[in-house]
C-alpha cells in the first residue's frame, strides 16, 4: 500500500483547502459523496475541525477503497465542504463505523445545529469525473438530503 499524505492550500486568510489523492478519471464502480454546509457559528467549525483532525483525517490516508478527498473551510463564512470519491460501498461501511459512526450519533445536534444548514449526497457520476467544489455545491444544494438546525427536512434525490 502506498502511504498518501495530505496537501493543504491556503485560499483567503480565514480558509483553506486539503487535498488527498489526485483528480483523475473514476473507475466505473466509483461513488462520489458530498457534504456541504453553510451558516455553521465559529464554535461549531472549530468544534467540526477538531473532530476531523483528530478522528476522520488521520485514518483516510490509510483507506484504499478512498479513491481521492477535497476539503474546504472558512473559519469567517461558517462553511464547509468536503468532497470524497470511494470504490463501491466503502463509504458507507466508513461512514457507519469507529469513529465516524461514533460522532454522527453523539455530535450532530452539536456540530449540525444552531442556524446551519447542511446537504448530504451520495451518488455514481455518470461522466467519471470528480466535480468542481462549485459543483459540488450546486449538487449538494439541488439534490442532497438537507438539514436545517440539526433536523432533516429533505430526502436526497438522485442528480440527473
């Protein structure tokens, strides 16, 4: 197994992006995840920064069905965006156990409520690319499942 490492990209004075892996053309059993958030207060992204420097981002490099991650965050505008790419159903079994499955059941309201609001999407992509962080966004707000102040208030749905 090669040993990947993250790259980290400054993009205003309060953001930045990580990169693992590099954009290239998908394998066809490929499954792009999305989740996107905006309005979260400066606590709970610092609090959503905490946990995945020290639970999710440690254990992704050592993955090898995680085929490439972008994560983008802005302490100032209370957004987040995190763009993943996985072989088959690796990141359901990912985002179902240890440390992540812990978190989702004990930190959501923590993390997740307030005033944000945020987009959940799973999906193949049919081109077998990688989208862009825009469309990533556009994506995520038009077809993901959507929470609003810790509470689901729309089902996913799949892109066209």
């Amino acid at each position: 197994m090669t040993t990947r490492t993250w790259t980290l990209e400054r993009n205003s004075k309060y953001g930045g992006i990580q990169r693992l892996g590099e954009r290239a053309p998908l394998p066809k059993d490929a499954v792009v995840s999305i989740t996107h958030g905006k309005g979260l207060s400066l606590g709970q992204t610092i609090l959503n920064s905490m946990y995945s420097g020290w639970f999710i981002l440690p254990r992704l490099p050592k993955n090898e069905n995680l085929l490439y991650a972008e994560l983008h965050g802005d302490f100032k505008s209370g957004e987040s965006l995190t763009i993943t790419v996985w072989r088959g159903k690796a990141m359901t079994q990912f985002r179902d156990k240890g440390g992540h499955g812990w978190a989702i059941k004990l930190l959501t309201n923590l993390v997740f409520g307030g005033n944000a609001t945020l987009w959940f999407l799973t999906y193949v992509p049919k081109d077998g690319q990688i989208p862009s962080a825009e469309e990533a966004r556009r994506l995520s707000e038009q077809y993901g499942k959507m929470m609003v102040r810790g509470a689901f208030v729309r089902s996913a749905t799949r892109p066209a």
